[in-house]
C-alpha cells in the first residue's frame, strides 16, 4: 500500500470531514495499484463558491423611478424642527398696579380720583331723566291748537266781545309759543313741526259747527277757550316746580299772569 501519507488536515474538525478524506485516500490507491513508492497528497479546504450576482439591466433614461424609490432616496426633514425659528419669543407679561417706589400720598389721590369717578358715573346712570324740553314742546303744542281754534271760528262770531277775546288770546299765546322756542333753541333742542301739533283734535271743529247751527257758538267758544287756558295753567305750574332753569321759569311766571288775566274775562263769567 503506501508507505507514507503526508497532510496537512491537522486543523480539520469533525468526523465527517476525517471519513471524507479516508474515502479520497481509498481512491488514490486504486488508481496507482500497488506501486511503491511515497504519494505526497496535499489537501486544500475546499473553496466557497462567490456568490452569484444577478446581472443588472441597463437603466432606460426614459423611464422615470416609481413614487416610492423617490421616497426612499428624498430625505425627510422634519418641518418641526425649525418652529423655533418662526415662532415669535414670548413678550414678557405685565405685571398691572402701580410702582413699588410709589409714596403714599400719589396713591391716595389715585384712589380719590378713582373714587369721584364712580360715584360721577353711578350718579349720571341713576339720575332721573331730564323731560324738560318734552316738557316745554307740550306747552308749545297747547298754544297752537288755542290758537287754530281761535282763527277758524273768529270770522263766525256774532258778539265783537267774543272777537276782541279771541284777537287777545291769540297775541298772548303766541308771543308765548316763540318765547318758549327761543328757549328750547337756547339749549340746542330742535324739534319738528308734528311735535307742537299733538293736541290737534278736529272734534272740537265739530263741536264749535254744530253750535254754530244752533245759533250759540259765542258762548260755545268761550267755554272751550275758558276749560283749554285753565289746562294750559296747569301745565305752566307743575314745569315752573320741576326746572331748575331760570330763564324758563321767568317766562313760565309771565306766560301765567298773562292767561290769568285772560280768565278774569267777563265772557267766561257769563
């Protein structure tokens, strides 16, 4: 057989790689038959194959990648990592009183201030509302109907008495209606035409026709003009004892000794 087998198999491990090589010794021998001599056999380990690389196929410049290779080759940048740069830096907050260096007299006339104000603003709210002007329109609006009725009936009397009287009260009550607007003018209050006419009542025309007819509109006249001046004083007295004004109570006080002289008439004591 052989004389001597020379290995280097010393590092091989395992009982199958020792049954492999005995299997390769058993192989050798046949193939020389029984020649002497030495056989030197000299084993390598056996080499790992490389793997195989799958060929690449050539890129179509034609062709554009798929969405999603795009996205794996885009580097993500997170937006929020630069809020910081676009956020404005907090305002420090304000602390609201006064100074800590502040006397105390400052303070004192602070709140003293403070104090006069509110009670200025709890006094205007609660104040009762001032009608004085609405007041003043109302006796306007009384006038004017006196004197309509007196101008529509004057040319219908029979006594010049009745005449003289309506001429008189008319004059009177005029000269007090532009006293009146002059004031309201004073105090810059403007008013419209239909607000001196809210006493216009057409069933004291009626009336005064129908007396008329029957032959008694002197005395029907002056009835109404008696009953229309002594409403008109009333009104006069409860404005002249709420207005603080003077000037408005100088002339209500002599609008009202003029209409108690026009009472005093003999046709309304008749």
């Amino acid at each position: 057989m052989f004389d001597e087998v020379i290995h280097p198999v010393d590092e091989l491990r395992g009982g199958l790689l020792q049954a492999c090589f005995k299997q390769q010794v058993r192989q050798v021998g046949d193939a020389f038959g029984k020649r002497q001599g030495r056989v030197i056999i000299v084993l390598m380990p056996p080499s790992t194959p490389e793997p195989t690389q799958a060929p690449q196929q050539p890129q179509n410049p034609n062709v554009l990648p798929s969405d999603e290779v795009i996205n794996q080759l885009t580097p993500k940048n997170d937006p929020t990592k630069f809020d910081f740069m676009l956020k404005e830096p907090p305002k420090p907050k304000r602390s609201f009183g006064l100074p800590a260096n502040t006397g105390k007299p400052v303070k004192l006339l602070i709140a003293a201030v403070i104090i006069l104000v509110l009670v200025f603003v709890f006094a205007s709210f609660f104040r009762p509302k001032d009608n004085t002007s609405k007041l003043v329109l109302d006796l306007m609006a009384q006038t004017q109907e006196i004197n309509r009725v007196s101008q529509v009936e004057d040319k219908l009397f029979d006594d010049v008495n009745t005449q003289n009287l309506a001429a008189t009260t008319e004059a009177a009550l005029q000269s007090q209606q532009v006293q009146l607007g002059t004031y309201l003018a004073k105090i810059k209050v403007k008013y419209k035409p239909k607000e001196i006419a809210t006493h216009l009542n057409k069933n004291t025309d009626a009336q005064l026709l129908v007396a008329d007819q029957n032959n008694i509109l002197d005395s029907t006249y002056a009835l109404y003009l008696k009953n229309a001046l002594a409403t008109y004083q009333s009104s006069i007295q409860a404005l002249y004892k709420t207005t603080k004004s003077k000037t408005l109570k100088g002339i209500l006080y002599s609008a009202y000794t003029s209409n108690l002289t026009l009472l005093k008439s003999p046709q309304f004591n008749s």
